[in-house]
C-alpha cells in the first residue's frame, strides 16, 4: 500500500489550503493513505478529516526523535515536502519515507536561504500542484475546496444551543477575527470601534473569535460585543460560521477555517500580505492602497505606527461593503 507523508510546518492557514492535495490523492489513488505532518498548533484542525488517516505534530527539535518513531511505526514510505525546508526533507528521509521532492530552505536570523519556489500564483493552487508534477493527476482547479477535521459530534450539539441563546442577545451572527499574530498585519483598534459601534446601532453583538491571549484586546475594542476568545477549539469554528450572516477577519489561519463554510460571507482586509496569493476565494478584500502594499514583511515597517498599510484602511470602506 502507498503510504503519503504530507510535510507543511508553516501556519494554520498554510495547512488549510493544503488539505486540497490530501483529496487529490485519496480520490485518485486506490487503497492509499494520507498522513500529515505540521506544526503543533495545526494539529487539531486535521482531526476526524475525511481524507487524512493520521496526523503527526512537530514539537520542538528535541522530540524529534520520538516523531521519526512515530512515522515509521506507522510505515508511511513516500513523502512530500510542502514547506520547502531542508529540516523536513531530513525528517522525511529520517523516517524511511522515499522523498518525492526534496526542500533545502533554511533559516537563520529569520531570514530565508534556499526558498522553496512557488508553482502557481494563488497559494491553494501551488500546493495541489505537487498532485500533477510528482504523482501525474489531472484536476480541475478551480474546483480545489480547503477542508478541516470535522467537529465533534458532543460539540455540535453544545454549539446548537449556544447558538440558540446568542441569538436572544443579537439580531444578526456575525463574526470577526480581530487579531492576528503579526502587529502589522492587525487593523486598527479604533476602526474596529467603529465598525463594533456600527453594528451595536443595529442591534448586533459581534462574536469575537481569538485565541486565549487575544481576550483583552477585544475586551479594549469599543462597544458591545461577545468575546469567545479560547472558548471553543479550531475545528469548532466552521460550525459556529454555519449560523452566521457574514464573517470580517484579518489574513489569518481562522479566516482560511472560516472560508471553508460553504456560503458564508467573508470580508478579508489585507495589509502587508498578497491577498492574490492568499485570500480565499469566497472573500471581498479589502485592502490599503499605500504604493508599498503589499511588500511581504511582517517583522518591520519603516513608517511610524498610525500610518502603516492596515491604518490606511478606513471603517467606512467596510461599511461601504456590509450596506
């Protein structure tokens, strides 16, 4: 039996457009299973999915050893390398998996040596890519679908009746991701009062999605709302997004989870990112019209805070989009 090893280590949105890839394969290849090895923070997203029979979590360097154990255990024999990294192209060979592409980027001082090489333009259509140049699969991709694990059974039913008492506090669902891990790539605050005022004057709580740590900046964003930041796991996200009228999020890994709801409304502002690579494709983008934009870098920005790309955006320009 074919046994793939899927490597992509980058960030959860990363890892959700990778999902197209793992159906490419399972619906083309007889018999075949699909393992998929990421980041430890991406680990929950890929439970109980349809096309993915296990899922491999990178730690830290000094459990690696037990990961290689864990793969060949499991005897996955063929790999392919996603995240272009040299660290994983080892890891792959380490773990007796014959390697259908190799990666060679490295770090240091986070900058970038050997970069993998994109094969298409838009993020979703370059990782399936590797269906094509290393298994010889046709598909159409304009029909490729990100997908994450499939909520819990118990939480579906816990999500139902939170829905049901969310709604005796707000008019319409609607949800937004304020934050993401980079500062630059974060709307400002006060735009975001805005936009929370705004929807409070039409009798609508926003819900608030974010991790533990993003508690108190929402808490701090003006008006009222409902803060779920830490409540409820990845995988819940898409369930929660079925009830909603419209979602606004930052280019982030929860606004990728969120474009897998069929039909849901997105609104996607974009600063330093390439909202052609990476927005998905069910989202309005909005995004600033500085002449920098977008320049791809999210560790530093040589204009002074209130006048950076995502400050440009103005309230009124969402606005504009939600009447």
């Amino acid at each position: 039996m074919r046994k793939f090893l899927i490597i992509n280590r980058l960030g959860i949105g990363d890892v959700v457009l990778t999902t197209p890839l793992a159906q490419i394969i399972k619906e083309n290849i007889p018999e075949c299973k699909i393992g998929f090895l990421v980041a430890n923070k991406s680990v929950d997203i890929l439970k109980n999915h349809p096309y993915i029979d296990d899922v491999f979590a990178y730690k830290n360097k000094h459990e690696k050893k037990a990961l290689i154990e864990q793969i060949k255990a499991k005897e996955y024999n063929e790999a392919i390398i996603v995240d272009g990294r040299l660290s994983s192209t080892i890891l792959a060979w380490k773990s007796n998996c014959k390697l259908l592409n190799k990666g060679f980027c490295i770090s240091i001082n986070k900058k970038h040596i050997f970069e993998r090489k994109n094969l298409a333009v838009k993020a979703i259509e370059d990782f399936a890519t590797y269906a094509k140049t290393l298994l010889n699969i046709d598909y159409d991709k304009n029909k490729l679908t990100p997908k994450i694990g499939n909520c819990d059974n118990s939480k579906n039913k816990i999500i139902s009746a939170w829905i049901n008492e969310i709604k005796k506090q707000t008019k319409k669902i609607v949800l937004i991701v304020p934050r993401t891990a980079a500062d630059i790539k974060n709307w400002n605050t006060t735009e975001l009062g805005k936009l929370n005022l705004y929807l409070n004057a039409q009798d609508i709580k926003p819900i608030y999605i974010g991790s533990p740590n993003d508690k108190d900046y929402i808490n701090n964003i003006a008006g009222e709302k409902i803060n779920i930041a830490g409540k409820f796991a990845l995988r819940d996200i898409p369930e929660i997004g079925k009830y909603a009228d419209f979602a606004l999020s930052m280019c982030t890994g929860p606004l990728h989870i969120l474009s897998t709801v069929h039909k849901l409304p997105i609104i996607a502002l974009y600063g330093p990112s390439d909202p052609v690579r990476w927005a998905p494709q069910n989202a309005i983008v909005v995004q600033s019209t500085l002449p920098c934009v977008p320049c791809l870098n999210w560790s530093k920005c040589s204009k002074p805070i209130g006048q950076r790309c995502m400050d440009e955006i103005k309230f009124e320009r969402v606005q504009n989009i939600i009447e």
